[in-house]
C-alpha cells in the first residue's frame, strides 16, 4: 500500500492524476507475478484503442532458469 500511496502522490505531483485509473479487478492469466501488476491503455477521446502494454513484478520466472535457491528480482 505503501508503495500505491507514493505513485499516487508522485501523479498527483505531476497533474498527471487523472489520466489514471485504478482497476482492481485487473487479472493478467500468468500465475508467476508477484505482487502489482499494470496495463497501459490508448485512449483517443471515448475510444479506448487497446492495450499497448503491461507487466508487473516476478521473482519467481528467472528464478525457474537459475541455480536452485538463487532468487533475481525482476520487473517488465
């Protein structure tokens, strides 16, 4: 929570908050993620183009390709 509250004020900061929208129900079909995931959607007017990205944090995936034990932090 702590680390929604900084990005929030960050936004707020920079007039950028209401370009943003907070969706919890957001559910990527990858069980690996740990944690905050995103998407970046295009919007043109009420349009809404698509997404044009995504990802979140996963230890565990480069985990799976390194010696046992060894865990890498990553973010996409």
């Amino acid at each position: 929570m702590e680390d929604l509250r900084i990005l929030f004020e960050y936004l707020e900061a920079m007039d950028k908050l209401k370009l943003i929208s907070f969706d919890l129900s957001l559910a990527h079909g990858l069980d690996y993620y740990m944690g905050i995931i995103y998407e970046a959607v295009c919007m043109l007017g009420n349009t809404q183009v698509g997404s044009i990205g995504g990802g979140g944090h996963y230890d565990n995936l480069v985990s799976m390709f390194q010696e046992v034990g060894k865990i890498t932090p990553c973010v996409v």
